[in-house]
C-alpha cells in the first residue's frame, strides 16, 4: 500500500494505492488517475532558465510544454543548461524542440525584449 498527496488541485486529496493500482482517498478521478501515473510512469513538468543575450535580463524563464519523464529530468536540465537564445522572446516561443527525445518542446515563459 503507497500512500500519496495529489498535487492535481489545491484540494490536496490523502490516497491510498494498493498493489493492484486500486485508488482511495481521491475527491476526483483527476487525483486517481494522477496517482496510477505516479506510480507507474511518473512525470514532471521542469521549469528553469536559459541564458539570454542581446536583452535587458542575462536569463529568461522557460518550462516544458508538457511533463517528461521523472528518469529524464536531469537529462533536460542539463540541456536547458547549455541553451542560449537571443532577445527579443515572446511568451510561448520554443527554446528546444523536443529536449533530450522525449517530444517535448521547451518554451519561453516571459516577453523579454
């Protein structure tokens, strides 16, 4: 038995999950279905900064468009570590497209001029 806190929505549910992917303790099925990928295929969002020249800000902020694979984070950060872009940047423009082969695009998450 795993106990887990959904992160799905504020609400914040207590689950339990058992051996045969069995969820309890979830207000929605949003935070059962969150607790059977938890646990079976985790994912994450990574959101960090790329280094930026020709702008007023040395960094701009970035985020994957969609969750990588937990095993692959420190994958894509280190990517994201080596990238460079030139100002100016619009909210939403990709960074890299699909970061360390996962299909995910990393974008800009701030207008920098």
């Amino acid at each position: 038995m795993r106990e887990l806190v959904c992160i799905v929505c504020p609400r914040g549910c207590h689950m339990k999950v058992d051996e045969d992917l069995n969820v309890t303790g979830n207000f929605c099925p949003r935070g059962a279905a969150y607790a059977k990928t938890e646990l079976t295929h985790p994912t994450r969002v990574v959101t960090s900064t790329v280094r930026l020249t020709g702008g007023r800000y040395p960094r701009c902020p970035v985020k994957t468009a969609g969750p990588v694979p937990k095993e692959r984070v420190a994958d894509v950060m280190a990517e994201i570590a080596r990238a460079e872009i030139a100002a100016p940047v619009r909210v939403g423009d990709t960074v890299l497209e699909d970061v360390c082969g996962t299909g995910v695009a990393v974008v800009a998450t701030r207008e920098l001029l």
